[in-house]
C-alpha cells in the first residue's frame, strides 16, 4: 500500500519533531498517471495536511525510482 507506507513516514518523521519533511520521488505528469507514485506523493501530502503543515512546492524532488536519480535530489 504505497499511500500508506508514505504516510507512515510521514508521521513517524513528524512524532520525531521534523517539520520540514521533503519528498523525494516521481513528480512529472506521466509518472504521476502511475499507482505508485501517484499514492505515494498523495500521502506525503494528505499527511502533511493533516498535520497543519502546508505543503512546500520546494521540498518536492523529482528523483524517480533510481538510486542516482534519489542522490541527485
């Protein structure tokens, strides 16, 4: 469960005191149109939300599902 396994993140990065979560991913329009990663930034983002924490456009990376790709970002 993608979405799920983002939010758990999430959270536990937000019960260790971090507010300033980045997400690093497939952002672009195609990817997007995937399951995966479509959950995933949903619950990065839904779980941010939640938590009265509004969503940085700049802490949003585009890092596909690569090891280089998640360095790079």
């Amino acid at each position: 469960d993608d979405e799920l396994v983002a939010r758990t993140a999430v959270e536990h990065l937000l019960e260790l005191g971090h507010r300033r979560i980045a997400y690093v991913g497939m952002l672009n329009d195609a990817s997007l149109s995937l399951a995966p990663p479509r959950a995933r930034a949903r619950g990065y983002r839904d779980t941010l939300r939640d938590a009265g924490i509004e969503q940085d456009p700049d802490l949003e990376l585009e890092g596909g599902f690569t090891l280089e790709g998640g360095t790079s970002a």
